[in-house]
C-alpha cells in the first residue's frame, strides 16, 4: 500500500452573506482555517447586489488562497 502527501498549492472560494459585517465574519474564519494549510490569502474580490425577493442587499466575495 503506497501513501502519498500532497500540498495543496492554490484554492478558491466562495461566499454571501446579507450584510457586510457576516460577509467578513464568514472570511476571517477561513482565512484563520487556511493558515493551518499554510495558505495566505493573494487575492479579494467582492460585489453586492439587491435582492429583489428579500429586498435587501447580497454581498459575495471570491477569495484565492495561495501556498506561503
């Protein structure tokens, strides 16, 4: 039986939340979870949007998360 390790080099994620403050809450926690796979954030991107079925503002974020 062979075992085999792999870093993980690069990944990319996804979130949304109704409001800003839950938006940075939901980041902060995997950029925390991240560091224990020795991944640093490279990049940010954000948008927000109106809601028209709940009437208010969605936030979205994309995080890249890259080996240190």
């Amino acid at each position: 039986m062979e075992f085999t390790l792999d870093k993980i080099e690069t990944k990319v994620e996804f979130f949304e939340a109704y409001s800003l403050k839950a938006l940075e809450e939901q980041i902060d926690r995997q950029i925390q979870n991240n560091k224990a796979l020795l991944l640093d954030v490279h990049a940010i991107q954000h948008q927000s949007m109106f809601d028209p079925q709940r009437e208010k503002m969605l936030y979205t974020a994309v995080v890249h998360f890259k080996l240190k």
